[in-house]
C-alpha cells in the first residue's frame, strides 16, 4: 500500500508534464536567438538560447495577472532591450480558452515604417495552436502585415485585432520563425 501511494501520485506527475501544454518555438532561422520569458510573476533572469534550427519548449504557465511574452533578439543584451520581437499568450482560465498573439510594439512605430528593425522580421515568422482548429497569423519574409501582428499598442493601423484564440487550454501554440 504506501509503494501504491508513492508511486501513483509520481506517475500522475509524470504523465502531467509529458503532456503538458507548451509554447512551442521552432526556430527554423540560420542564426540563434536569445530569449527571456516574462510575465508578472516571472522574468527569466538571463537570457537562454534558441539554438539555429532546433525547437525549444516553454510549458504554457497562468500568471496572476496578464498574459506571457517571450521575447526575442537576435543579440546577446543581458535584458530584454530593444529590439524585440514577442510572441505572446494569455491563459483565459474561466472562458477556458488561449488567446496568442506576435508583437513588433518594441522594434516598429507601426506598419509604415516597417519591421525592418525586428528580429525575425526579415526572415518570417507564423503563430497558430497545434490542433489546427484556430486562426493563424503569418508575416511572410520582409512584408507589411498589419493584420496578422501587432505594430503599435493600440492596434490603430489594424483594420482587425490580430490576435486570436483557441477553444480549451488542452495543446501547445506554436510559433514557427523563419519559414512561416
């Protein structure tokens, strides 16, 4: 009996993480990125690595308040400064939904001016939920699209919010760079 009651509780740990929900980066770039996850609860204290062409998990977190950025730049900084492209998700636990989102608000003043200063800009990036059952947002390589990722806070050169979400908080978002 006390094997039944240490083993079982570990196991149903272990199943829970394997099937955990991820923000899930492919970095399909020929260059690394380096990355800091951050939300009001959490802020990575030094950046990590997303290594050229190799896919990196985040497990998919509800912080106490707001969403999570993960922010990314093509140098090494020692914080997340400018320039930065987000790729971002927020939890909506009572609507049981997740909503995500890709952000040039820190390296664009908006669609006019281009991404060029962005990372991953030149190069292409997509966001969609793993089942397929949700809208996805693609910025192909060195185009404008205001509509499929956010330029300025507010959203003003949008003719719709480019954000979306997905039914249920059951899967991973993944966010593909460099060949969306």
């Amino acid at each position: 009996m006390f094997i039944m009651t240490i083993l079982v509780p570990l196991f149903m740990a272990l199943l829970s993480a394997v099937s955990a929900n991820n923000a899930v980066v492919v970095n399909n770039c020929g260059y690394d990125l380096w990355a800091w996850t951050i939300d009001a609860d959490h802020r990575t204290p030094a950046p990590y690595i997303i290594n050229r062409q190799s896919i990196h998990y985040d497990e998919i977190r509800v912080p106490s308040s707001g969403g999570v950025s993960i922010k990314l730049s093509t140098t090494n900084t020692g914080s997340p400064m400018r320039p930065v492209t987000q790729l971002e998700y927020t939890v909506d636990v009572v609507g049981n939904r997740i909503w995500y989102d890709i952000s040039f608000v820190d390296c664009a003043t908006g669609p006019a001016s281009g991404g060029a200063n962005c990372p991953v800009w030149k190069d292409g990036l997509s966001v969609v939920c793993a089942s397929g059952n949700c809208r996805k947002f693609t910025c192909p390589a060195s185009q404008e699209c205001p509509s499929q990722v956010y330029y300025d806070s507010k959203a003003t050169a949008a003719p719709e919010q480019p954000n979306s979400n997905v039914a249920g908080t059951g899967g991973d978002i993944r966010y593909t760079l460099c060949g969306a």
